[in-house]
C-alpha cells in the first residue's frame, strides 16, 4: 500500500500542476486580448479626429473642383479665379500634409485648419458668383444694345 499512494499523489499533484499550467495559459491569452483591446481603444480615441478631419478636407476639395468648374464658364477673369482655385487647392494639400505628419495635432488645432479652409472657399465661392452674376448682366447689358441698335437701323 505504501508504494501505490505515492503513485495516485503524483498523479493528483500532476492533474493540479496540469490544471493550473492550463489556468495560466488561459489568463496570459486573456491578459493579452485585453491589453488589445485597450490599445486599439487608445490610439482610435487619438487618431479619430485626424482621420475624420481629412475626410471632410477631401470633401472640401470636391467643393474647390465645382468652384473652378464654375469658373470655367467665366469670359473675363478666368485666369484670376483659376489661380486661386489652385491656391486652396494648394493649402489644401498643405493642411493634410501637415495634419498626417503630426501625430500629436489636438482637434482644436484641426478645427482651426479647417474652418480656415472653409473660409477661404466661401470667399472664393462668393467672389465667383458675383463675377457671374456681372457676366449674366453685361451680357444681357450687350443683347439689348444690340436690339436697340438693330430697331434704329430698321427705322432708318
């Protein structure tokens, strides 16, 4: 009898160690999804407004190509308004530069980016309607000129 009870206290102490070995296993694989989960939680809380700000820089640069359609319709001035189509297209570009190369921009700073980039389209938005809407005008200004001199003729 005594040799068979250090045979069933290995096993026992076998079956316990092989539990417990299992048991750490088990919690180093939960540990590691945990410290997973943390980190991505981490770094999509800190990288959430750089990529949500480029989304809607992109967005304005669709805003920039109607502006320069739009110009394209102009006679005089073309030139002027593509110019500056080209620079916010220019500081567009910038912005987004600038906001993937620094990991550490607040969103304060990113809005500020930004509603300098909105800014500056509405002014150009504005300015090109105006420049439009003049067009319209002198060319209606032309077509009665030209009816009105056509009538004269007619008289004579």
């Amino acid at each position: 009898m005594a040799t068979q009870k250090p045979v069933e206290e290995s096993s026992v102490v076998r079956t316990v160690c092989h539990k417990l070995k299992n048991k750490i296993l088990l919690r180093r694989q939960a540990l590691i999804t945990i410290q997973k989960t943390v980190r991505m939680h981490l770094s999509k809380k800190r990288h959430r407004p750089r990529y949500q700000a480029l989304v809607k820089i992109r967005n304005l640069s669709g805003q920039v190509k109607q502006i320069g359609s739009m110009a394209k319709s102009l006679k005089s001035d073309k030139d002027g308004v593509e110019k500056s189509v080209r620079k916010i297209q220019d500081n567009i570009d910038q912005v987004c530069k600038t906001i993937k190369g620094n990991e550490t921009i607040s969103k304060r700073e990113i809005d500020k980016y930004y509603q300098s980039l909105v800014d500056q389209i509405n002014k150009e938005l504005s300015n090109v309607k105006s420049k439009i809407e003049k067009q319209k005008a002198a060319d209606e200004q032309a077509k009665l000129r030209k009816l009105q001199h056509e009538m004269e003729e007619e008289r004579k």
